[in-house]
C-alpha cells in the first residue's frame, strides 16, 4: 500500500494567513502548522472529516498577525502537543 501524503492549505481572510494540514494516508497521523483562533472550527471539522490524529500544532512564529488556535485545537485534540521553533521566546510542551 502506498503512502500518500494528505496536505490542505488553508487561508485565513481577516489577517490573510495561511495553516497548513499535513497527514500519513496509512498511519492517519497528523500536524497542523499556524493554527489561527478564529477558524478553529473549520480545522476541527477537516480534521475529523479526514479521520486524521493529531498528533502536533506546530507554531513557526509567535503571531503579531493573529492569535494562535493551537491551545483551542488542544481541547479538542487533548493527545495533540504544541512545538515552538527554538528560536521563539515562548512556551509549548
């Protein structure tokens, strides 16, 4: 059976931002990289209608842009962990 990688690009309006879904095909496993607060909803919802497990909410920077869904997305998800790149002044799992 072949992997393919499940990937939706998703956008934002008000504070034109992009989040990004990125899942295994076979292993159901999932990241969700900038979530933003106001559409974490509509996130839920495809990630559920996927059957995809989250498993990280990636924050590539903290957000002068918007606020970050990853905390919401958590009490959704509760097994999803939030990762931080070293290189923010921030805090995640």
């Amino acid at each position: 059976m072949a992997t393919k990688l499940i990937f939706r690009q998703l956008f934002e309006p008000v504070s034109c931002t992009y989040t990004y879904l990125l899942g295994c095909s076979v292993s159901r496993k999932s990241i969700i990289i900038d979530p933003v607060l106001e559409t974490v909803e509509r996130d839920a919802k495809l990630i559920k209608e996927l059957n995809l497990d989250p498993i990280y909410g990636v924050n590539t920077h903290l957000h002068a842009d918007h606020i970050t869904g990853t905390g919401k997305l958590k009490r959704i998800f509760p097994r999803m962990l939030s990762v931080l790149s070293k290189y923010v002044d921030g805090h995640a799992d």
